[in-house]
C-alpha cells in the first residue's frame, strides 16, 4: 500500500525519489521497463491514453501479473488448474519473453 501511496501521490517524472533507467543511461536507447514507472502513476490517476503513451506494455502486463497473483495466492490454482498450466507454462514464458524483447526492439526503432 505504501509503494500504491507513493506512485499516487508523486510523479516519477518530476520527483528525484524515483530511479532512472540504468539501461537508458548506459545506451541511450529505452528497456521494454521504460516508462513503466510514470505508466503507473498515469493508471492510478486513471489516464489509460497517458499510460499507454508512457509504456504500453504496462497495459497488457499489469493483468497477467494479477492473474498470476490469483492463482498463486488466493486459492486460483485449485478453483482453475487448467489457467497456470495455460499462461504459465513453458510455452506461455517463451511468449512472453520474446513479446518483451519484440516490443523493446521496436520501441527503439519506430
């Protein structure tokens, strides 16, 4: 709840409290994670366009790590077995890994 208090209340594009991309400052170019900070001040302020502006990736991120917290923690796995095997399995991190490294590589490019 502190961390959801403090993204709320600061924003990371003008507040010295948060960290800068470390890969950014080394190469210049942006991580897939670029952005993701201010992304999430912009959600809890409830500006879909402007996070989606800052870090689009947030977007289709942020549900698929609430759905791994469900199944994880709040009995997910028993009520739905067939969900972690689905997007959790072998083949679902190979996805997800190369869609992270894809949109990186294009956000760069384009």
């Amino acid at each position: 709840m502190a961390v959801v208090f403090l993204f709320y209340t600061f924003d990371p594009a003008d507040m010295p409290l948060f960290p800068k991309c470390p890969f950014l400052l080394v190469t210049g170019y942006e991580c897939p994670g670029c952005g993701s900070q201010r992304a999430v001040h912009d959600l809890l302020h409830l500006d879909v366009k402007g996070a989606f502006s800052q870090n689009a990736l947030i977007l289709f991120l942020i549900p698929y790590i609430l759905l791994g917290i469900y199944l994880e923690f709040f009995d997910g796995k028993r009520r739905f077995p067939g969900l972690e095997k689905l997007f959790f399995g072998k083949w679902a991190a190979i996805i997800v890994v190369s869609g992270i490294i894809i949109y990186g590589v294009l956000r760069n490019v384009v």
